[in-house]
C-alpha cells in the first residue's frame, strides 16, 4: 500500500515509518518545515511539507494514497496549553479524517492512546471495553485522546475504513528525550528520590510500531485494540531501571497529596519562566492510579506482540551508553 503518515519524525513515528518500509509498504511523510528527516529518510518514498491544523495541506498530501497513518499528537499534560492541545490532538485529527474523506483515501488508522480507555479501579488490567473513568478529573491530554477518536471515527459514515490503536507507555531506545526514557538517566545521578504509588503498563516503541503496521493490514472497521505491555508499579520500574544500570534506589513511596503539592509548586515556577513542568496537576491526578491494561484482542485478531520489559530496558541502557549519555551520568 501506498501510505501517508503523520507524525512520522516523532520518536514512535520512527519506527512506524521503519516497520511500514519493512513490510514492503511505500511511505509518504508529511512534515513541518522545520522537521528533521534524517532519522526516517532512508524509509520514505515520498516527503511532502504541510501541517495536519491545515485543510488544504492535508488534502494535498492524502491525494493518491491507499491509507493514512494518524501519529500526530501534542503529549503535553500541562493545563495551561489545552488550547494548544485540543487544536493539535482534536481539530488536527478532524482535518486528517476529512482530508481521507475529501481525498478518497480508503484507510484511517488513528493513533490513539489508553489515556482515551480508562484505568483500572481493583488492580485487574482492563481492556477495550472499559468504562472511560478519566473523564471527571478533567485531564486536558486524555480528554482530548477520547475527543480525537469520536472525530476519527465520524468519517466511517462517508465509507472510510477506521481502525483505532490506544499504546500504553511506550519506552524505547531513541528516547534520550522522551519524559519516561530520561527517568533512566536521572535514576543514575540519584536524583529520584521517590516513586508515585500507582503504575503503569510498559511497551517497546519497536512492537507497538509493528502492531500498528497489523492494524492497518487486519484491523476491523471502527475497532480499537490495545497495543499495552507489562503491567507494573512506578516502584519496581524505578528498581528494575536502576538496579539495569548498576545503582541502587532505594526510594519510598510519594503520597498523592505530597506529589499535588509539589505539581503547584512547579505550576508557580512555568508562570515565571515559561516553561512546561516536568510534573503538571495532571500527571499528579494520575500518579496514583493503576494504569494496567491487556491486549488479548490485539494479539488474536493482529498477531501482537510485546517482549519483556527487561528487553526493552537493555535496549534503552545500551543506547545511552553508546552514545556516552549513561557513561556520563554514572
């Protein structure tokens, strides 16, 4: 198939593009200006300019293509950008369903994320059909993931076949950038010193990259399937993390009021410097829940796959140390 991605230089659109290649599909990225394209050069057929909150663009770049891969997303959790956030993640998606409605594109497959599903109440992973409990804390980035696919899936109507996947936590070894990768890096200067008291459900950049591509080769019409991995607290992920890279954490448990104060204190620091905070009111609402999820539906009808997180922590530390970010931290 001939396939537009979107997202296509974010750190899962990498492999994506990588996996799409692999799997004998001819890529088109559409991309900022401003976007580097070295990492997925190699991989795509066709690069073509345009910003998914552009109508015109959109159509353009969809025109003659057999599908389009919907990776585009702000993963901000700051309150005070939902503007920024709703534009992106809601009217962004919109724009890319209409442009595969306008342009005859056959396929949508929208990327979405678990933060659009719910978490778990008892401690038992839940899967598609669970009720979305996020929706009275009011999370800007969840609400808009669950707003996204409403819109994603408006354009069933008009003949478009929409598959829907929600990622857990991806972690991989290309993200020396990415907010959860760093927690590695600052494990090794010891400068954790606790761990919220809920968890989350860990998965290799590389599977969910390769479940997508199953999505768009099996997936149904108007399903979604959860693309999750281990399940696990923030406390072992912290030890395992630390004890892969030869340092000890010996870190407690941070109670929910401690981390929303902390979250205010930071709010306070981002009104006088500008800059987003690493721990928002949004991620201290969450800190404490349970978000575990299973992927029995993405394995039986897609061949899913995810390899032990163990796997996937090795791939991470190796890279840091090829590249001298851990040896320097250590």
């Amino acid at each position: 198939m001939h396939v537009l991605v979107t997202g296509a230089t974010g750190f899962l659109g990498q492999s994506v593009v990588r996996a799409l290649s692999q799997s004998g599909h001819s890529v088109r990225v559409v991309h900022r200006r401003t976007s580097n394209l070295d990492p997925v050069r190699a991989y795509a057929a066709h690069t073509v300019i345009g910003d998914i909150t552009d109508p015109l663009a959109m159509i353009r770049a969809a025109e003659n293509v057999d599908a389009i891969v919907h990776l585009a997303a702000d993963l901000s959790h700051w309150p005070r950008r939902r503007v920024d956030i709703l534009r992106t993640n809601v009217t962004g998606t919109r724009i890319v369903a209409e442009a595969a409605k306008t342009a005859g594109v056959p396929i949508l497959l929208h990327t979405s994320s678990v933060a659009a599903v719910g978490f778990s109440e008892d401690g038992v992973p839940v899967d598609e059909n669970a009720a979305n409990n996020f929706i009275p804390l009011k999370l800007v980035y969840h609400e808009s993931k669950r707003l996204a696919e409403a819109e994603a899936l408006d354009v069933r109507r008009y003949g478009v076949r929409v598959t829907i996947v929600n990622p857990g936590v991806v972690y991989g070894p290309r993200s020396l950038g990415h907010a959860f990768g760093h927690t590695m890096l600052e494990l090794a200067k010891g400068r954790i010193p606790g761990h919220p008291s809920g968890g989350i459900s860990v998965v290799d950049v590389d599977d969910v990259a390769h479940g997508i591509v199953r999505a768009l080769e099996r997936g149904g019409d108007g399903e979604r399937y959860l693309l999750a991995g281990e399940n696990i607290t923030y406390g072992d992920l912290f030890a395992k993390q630390a004890a892969l890279i030869g340092v000890s954490y010996r870190g407690y448990t941070l109670p929910a009021v401690a981390l929303a104060a902390a979250a205010g204190v930071f709010d306070l620091r981002a009104r006088v410097d500008g800059r987003e905070p690493r721990l928002t009111r949004d991620h201290a609402k969450i800190a404490s829940l349970r978000l575990w999820y299973v992927s029995d539906k993405a394995k039986a009808q897609l061949g899913f796959e995810n390899r032990p997180l163990e796997a996937t922590l090795e791939r991470m530390a190796a890279a840091y140390r090829a590249t001298g970010a851990l040896s320097r931290t250590t």
